[in-house]
C-alpha cells in the first residue's frame, strides 16, 4: 500500500455531490455486491442498512484506483463499521456466491417486485399488460431511448410544434443502457402546456402505441419550501416502441396504424402475431415543467437517485437550502433562489459544478 493511496483515501469528501462518479470506474465487482445488499436491505425495510450500503457502494464508486485490500477501504467514508465486513467477505471467498447472488437478483426479486409494484397500479383490464413484463425486464438500450425520443417528439410537436423535450435520467448521464426512458418537458409559454400530456397520451393511444399510462396532475400546493414530494404534471407510460426494422417506423405521419396493427397491439400473444411482432414495451416517464422550474427539474430527474439524496441533505445541512425538482427555498432568507442553468444551482449552493456524466453516485 502506497502513502499516497492512503492520502487519496483521507482525502474523499463524504459528500456525494463533492466527488467526480463516473459510470466507468474501478470497483465495478464490489459496487454491484454493495448494491445487491442495499437492494435487499430495501426490500426487508431496513433503511438503516440501505443507506449503509447505497453510501458505501457510492464512495468506492468514486475511488480513482481499483481497491487491493480491505485495509484499503477502512478510511474511505461509509465503508467502515459493518459494510468493511461485509466487504472482507465479499473480497474474499464468497466471490462466486455474489456473482449468483447477482444473477439470481436479477433474474428473480427485482422483476417480481416490479411486477407487484406495477400489479397494484394496473387494472383488471390493463393486467393484460403484465404479459409485456418480458419486455419490461430487458433493459433499454441507447438506441431503442433515442427512438422513444423520436416518438415522443413527433407525438408532442403535434400539438406544440416548438415544445423543448430533454431526455434526462440515466442516459443523460452517459449510461447505455436503462429500465427506462425519462423526458422533461417545457415551454417558455406555460399555456402552452396545459392539457398538453392529455393530448400526447390520447393520440398515442389512438395509434395503439399506448399499452398503459398513468397521469399524475401538478399539484400547486406542494411547491413548498418544505417539501421533498415532487409535484410535477407526470405521466408514467408503457409505449409500444416500433422495432427499428418496422415499417411502423417513428414517421407515422407517412404510415398510419391501420386495424390489423392495432389488434396485433392489443392483442400481443394471439396466433396470428405470436411470430410476427414489431414491436417492444418500453416504460416512459413524461415530466411537464414550467420554464421557471425547468433547471430544478432537469437537475432533479437527471439523478443519479443517490446523487440527488446527497445532494439534497448536503444542502439542508451544511447551507441551509431546502432543494427539490422545483426550487431552492433558503431558509435563513426565506426566499426562492432563481436559476435558469444547473450551473447556476451548483453555484448557489457553493459546489463546482459536476457534469451529468460525474453524477453516477
Ligand atoms: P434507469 O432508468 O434504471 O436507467 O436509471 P435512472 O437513473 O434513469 O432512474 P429513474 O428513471 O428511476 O430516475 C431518474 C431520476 O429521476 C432519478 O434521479 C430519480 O431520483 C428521479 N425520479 C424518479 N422518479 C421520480 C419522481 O417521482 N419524482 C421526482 N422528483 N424524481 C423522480
Ligand atoms: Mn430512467
Ligand atoms: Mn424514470
């Protein structure tokens, strides 16, 4: 172990958002063990052990070099106590047992747990949708969130020829690939906006490019100062996405769904199109903010969700700022503070400014 490395490890900010996270680094093996146990944590409630674990995978995330030993990890923040024996072990003999861990975490407990969590959200009718799970398990790769980007355009300049789409999450943060696609939308007009997701949502499912949608309205009230809740007009949606190779392409314009098509969408496993699908489900989240808020937003929905934790309790802590995806409410003037940039919130709240690419904590 080399002086220096046991500098570098004194040095790491316990903050988050004081660190470069890039979405290559060089702990991937432990990262993703720390994080299997964060998961499962968060499925048996234990939030204590959640954070424990979300923290420690976040700081060896942010590590410049490849961990050698655990003596290594014992001065980096969050990684001592518990989760340094839990990273001996994992460094150690149970290699083989995480890696099945992984695959069987993969393959079983989050899919299922998705399945719950979107079972309680659907209808009996929309239950049907359940038989997309396949889809939705598939991960979205760049290509597949770019087209969805293309729809979503197309569908939205219908109505607001020059609305502003950002496509935000995880792939604004460099990432290939994702559970699913998330969109920010906005006008210098808020007028504009108004009743805007209701017509996308109802044209979509006109073209049978719809398989599920849930639309949360804003809620004025809760852009308090206080409040951690988003408030966001939001839709939730499962899109049909035409497959590359389809003549059903994003240009729908030229080619209009005709009866044949529609019934092969809403029927997915009947005979006649159990061979002949063109199609993919892909889980869409639409959010609709007034320009005022837009750099709150974009901010707030780029994540990582980790980054954004970290962000948050460092500003309520150490600057007394209250932030969310609408504002920063500081709490000693009591007054909103303004931004029309992310640079300008890192610059309110005395951070150097981190790239989306930097914000995979
Ligand atoms: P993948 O989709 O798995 O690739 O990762 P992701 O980082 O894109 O995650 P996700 O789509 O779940 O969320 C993207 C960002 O939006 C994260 O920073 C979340 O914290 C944030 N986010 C997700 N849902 C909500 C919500 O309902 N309200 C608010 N304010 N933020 C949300
Ligand atoms: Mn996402
Ligand atoms: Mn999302």
């Amino acid at each position: 172990l080399s002086a220096a490395t046991e500098v570098r490890c004194s040095q790491m900010p316990t903050y988050a958002c004081h660190r470069r996270t890039p979405l290559n680094h060089h702990n991937q093996t432990i990262t993703n063990a720390l994080e299997i146990l964060a998961r499962s944590a968060f499925f048996q409630e234990s939030d204590v052990r959640y954070l424990g674990f979300t923290r420690a995978a976040s700081t060896l995330k942010a590590l410049p070099y490849k961990l050698q030993s655990v003596n290594q990890a014992k001065d980096l923040p969050w990684c001592g106590g518990h989760c340094m024996i839990v990273i001996q072990l994992l460094t150690g003999i149970y290699g083989v047992g995480v890696r099945t861990a992984q695959r069987w975490f993969k393959e079983g407990i989050r899919n299922l747990s998705d399945l719950k969590t979107m079972e309680c959200k659907l209808t009996a009718e929309q239950v049907s949708g359940l038989r997309h799970c396949k889809d939705l398990q598939q991960q979205v790769t760049l290509e597949e969130a770019e087209r969805v980007g293309q729809l979503v355009k197309d569908t939205l300049q219908r109505f607001v020829p020059d609305v502003h789409i950002t496509m935000t999450g995880g792939f604004r943060r460099g990432k290939e690939v994702g559970h699913d696609v998330d969109f920010l939308i906005t006008h210098p007009n808020e007028n504009a906006l108004s009743g805007l997701l209701e017509d996308a949502v109802g044209w979509l499912e006109t073209q049978g490019l719809l398989l599920y949608h849930h639309l949360k309205k804003r809620k004025p009230a809760l852009r308090s100062a206080s409040s951690s809740m988003d408030s966001h007009e939001t839709c939730y949606a499962i899109v049909a996405l035409p497959s590359s190779s389809s003549p059903w392409n994003t240009d729908i314009e030229v080619k209009k769904c005709n009866s044949e098509d529609a019934e092969r969408i809403a029927h997915p496993e009947s005979p006649n199109s159990l061979n002949s699908r063109t199609w993919k489900a892909v889980r869409v989240d639409l959010v609709v903010t007034p320009q005022a808020e837009h750099a709150y937003a974009l901010l707030g929905w780029t994540g990582s969700k980790h980054f954004e934790r970290e962000l948050r309790r460092y500003s309520l802590r150490e600057k007394k700022l209250s932030l969310n995806s609408h504002g920063l409410y500081d709490l000693e003037k009591s007054c909103f503070l303004p931004a029309q940039t992310e640079e300008e919130i890192f610059l309110h709240l005395g951070l150097q400014y981190l790239p989306p690419s930097d914000r995979n904590a």
